[in-house]
C-alpha cells in the first residue's frame, strides 16, 4: 500500500484484518476491541462502547504508562530534540529579524559559517539556549501531561481514536503555550541579538543576559510583550500538534501490526517520528509562511512619532529618542519553532493581523506555490526534530517502566 494511500487510511476505513492483529497483541490505547474492523466502526452512543470499554479495560490499563513516566520522557525527549536544532533556529532567526539591506544572511550554509566563524558555538549558533531550554522542558511536561490524559479519557468515553489524538493535540500544545511561548519571545531575541554589545550584527536587541532580558522587556514595554505574536503562534502550532501526534499514533499503530510486537526497533521508531513531524510541517507550511510574513515584515506606519508609544501615553519633546528605541525593541519577530519561510525579493506586504485574510492575499498575488515556500527546510526541520524526540520519548519511558518493575521486584522479595 502507498503512503498516500496510507495516510488517507487515517481518516476513513482501514484492512479487515488490522484490528484482529492489534488484539492478537494486546493494543489497548485506541480502546477498540475485537468486534471492529476500523476506527470509524466505533460506536460513540454508551450502549456501543458500554460492554468494549470494560472487556478491554484491564488490558488497557496494563498497556498504558504512568502519567508521570509520560511526562519526564516527554519533557527530556523534548528539550534533548530542541537543543540539537538550535543552531538551525538560530540560523533562521537571524534571516527573518535581519534589518539590513541587503541582508547579511542569505543561505543556510554561508549563515552558518559566517555566524560560526565572527561569534562562536556558545554566543553566536547557541545564543538563547538557556531561556529555549527553560522553556522548553516545562513546556514538554505540560504537553505529554495533558495529551496523555485528554487522549486516553476520550477514548474511554467512547470517541473515535483519530479524533481522540488530534482533539488531545490541540488541547496540550494550548495548555504548553502559556510556558513555551513567553521562553520564545526570551530566546529569539536573544538568538537575533549574539553577544552582549555584538560588533558583528546590529540586531536592536542589546541584552546582558536571560534575566536582564526578561527585566528588561517588562520594564519598557509591560508584561504582555513576553506574549508577542502569540494569536499567531497557537494558530499555527496548534493544527501542527494535533496533526503530527494523530499521524504518530497510527504510523506507531501500522508499526506494530506488520512487526506484531509492541516493540518496534529504533529504525520504524524514529521513522514514524521523523514522517508524523515532517508531513505535518509540510500541510501546516502556509499558516508558517503567513504568520512570518505577518511578523517579519517591515510596517512603514510604524515610524517613531512622538504621539505613538506603546502605552498610549503622548511623551515630552525630550522623549523622542527613547521611543525610538523602544520601537526597535518591539521589532515583531518569529516565536516558537522556527520558521523556514523567507519571503522572496518584491513580496507583498500583508496589511492584515490576520492569517486566513494573509492565506487570500499571498494565494491571489503569489499563487499556491507562495503558501509553500519554504517547505523543503521546514521539512526537514520538523522531521528531525519529531524524530529525535519521540524516539528519546519512547527510549526513557521504556526505561522507566523498566526501572520502576525492577523496584516491585525489589519489594515483592522483600
């Protein structure tokens, strides 16, 4: 079978004979049991579901890691994946916030090691790394945590297993954007920054360090500007959670049918990581390529007069200079996992906040082709960084179970 053909199996009916297979084996997250032949068989009124949920209840909760084992692989997975791609972040940050003309950075390559060769591994490719990691272990716990639980009390109440994955994907990136998303504004514009007082990249940001950084941004332009961009960051990672963990889940569930066991080996792990992650990235590609061009580009209205601050008020004569500065501090720039868009030469401006009015613009100046550019590097991105961290994910959690059977055995002999 394709894999178009495979991934349109996702959402309609699948082989007579998979679920047979999934309960030879003792698969229990997608709560079916052996009277269904597909997903879209399952029953949702509580007569239909009444008599599966408690013959396979004791399976499932055999089958299901503690919440706690989810949460810690989860957040190490997760920081460990974001850690490894943050010279690339960094990269892409650099082109998008770049306020020369023209641009410094171009290429990925010539990016790289130009950055690399004038500012160095720790303040130059992994500047930010301390506000990203910070943020990003909390954020992971928060989304496993919560994806976990929403997944598994929807599939005990009787929905659909698909539905189930994307509903808890959308719900846990949510509840993370509240941690990851204040940490992003932190790391990126310490990434665009370098080094304190950097004579190689005149960024507007000039901070000391990660906490001067915080004081800083709350002191000059209030507590809200940690949450820039943040509309348009939930409109874009939302629908890329819950579509890379529904295509996760079924690719782990056709894993395990064709190999019959629940495990899969390192290779198809880290495949149906790396797939789940890139082929959301790819569909989820015009809302990236919006909310950048929403957030990059430059707003000849936003010019330093003295009668627009941000807070509203009407300064002095004498104060004209710091709003000058302050507008440079308030330079939108990409949050959270990078964007692989750069808009090409001559592009148009958006004129709108609003990313479905952007999707109408960019598709009637640009033509399809302008929702997806950028899509072979957002590929890539999305797929490594998926496939890192799930496999460490499913790596520490296994060892975890592990650990925590050998401490029962410990006890039982005692």
């Amino acid at each position: 079978m394709s894999l178009a053909s495979k991934v349109a199996n996702l959402f309609s009916s699948g082989s007579t004979n998979s679920q047979t297979n999934r309960n030879g084996f003792g698969f229990s997250e997608d709560g079916l049991s052996g009277g269904k032949d597909t997903f879209a068989d399952v029953k949702l009124g509580p007569e239909g579901i009444a008599s599966e949920i408690m013959a396979s209840k004791a399976v499932e909760e055999e089958g299901r890691s503690p919440y706690l084992h989810c949460m810690i692989a989860g957040g190490l997975g997760g920081t460990t994946g974001d850690m490894l791609m943050h010279s690339l972040d960094t990269v892409k940050t650099r082109q998008q916030g770049d306020p020369h003309i023209p641009p410094k950075y171009t290429s990925m390559s010539s990016s790289y090691a130009t950055i690399l060769r004038q500012e160095g591994l720790r303040r130059g490719l992994y500047g930010g790394w301390l506000p990203a990691m910070l943020g990003s272990f909390p954020g992971t716990v928060i989304f496993f945590g919560t994806y976990e639980y929403s997944k598994r009390h929807l599939i005990d109440y009787g929905t659909t297993p698909w539905i189930a994955y994307l509903a808890s994907g959308f719900v846990a990136d949510f509840a993370a954007s509240f941690v990851y998303v204040p940490s992003e504004v932190l790391k990126t514009r310490l990434q665009l920054q370098g080094r304190y007082n950097n004579p190689f990249f005149k960024s507007g940001y000039n901070y000391k360090s990660t906490a001067h950084a915080a004081r800083t941004i709350i002191r000059q332009e209030g507590f809200s500007a940690l949450f820039y961009g943040y509309k348009a960051t939930i409109l874009r990672d939302l629908p890329f959670s819950a579509l890379q963990f529904a295509f996760y889940e079924q690719g782990q569930t056709w894993a395990r049918e064709w190999k019959k066991s629940r495990d899969i080996g390192l290779p198809l792990e880290l495949l149906t990581g790396a797939a789940a992650g890139g082929l959301s990235g790819v569909i989820t590609c015009p809302l990236d390529v919006v909310k950048t061009r929403i957030q990059t580009q430059v707003n000849p209205s936003a010019r330093p007069v003295a009668k627009h601050t941000p807070g509203g008020s009407v300064p002095a004569q004498g104060k004209i200079k710091p709003t000058t500065s302050l507008k440079q501090q308030m330079r939108k720039i990409s949050t959270s996992s990078p964007s692989t868009h750069t808009p090409r030469p001559g592009a148009i401006n958006l004129d709108t906040s609003s990313l479905f009015k952007g999707l109408r613009l960019i598709y009637k100046t640009e033509g399809i082709g302008g929702w997806f550019r950028g899509v072979g590097p957002r590929f890539v991105w999305t797929s490594v960084q998926s496939g890192c961290m799930l496999v460490l994910y499913q790596s520490i959690k296994g060892q975890l179970e592990i650990y925590s059977a050998s401490l029962k055995d410990e006890e039982s002999v005692v």
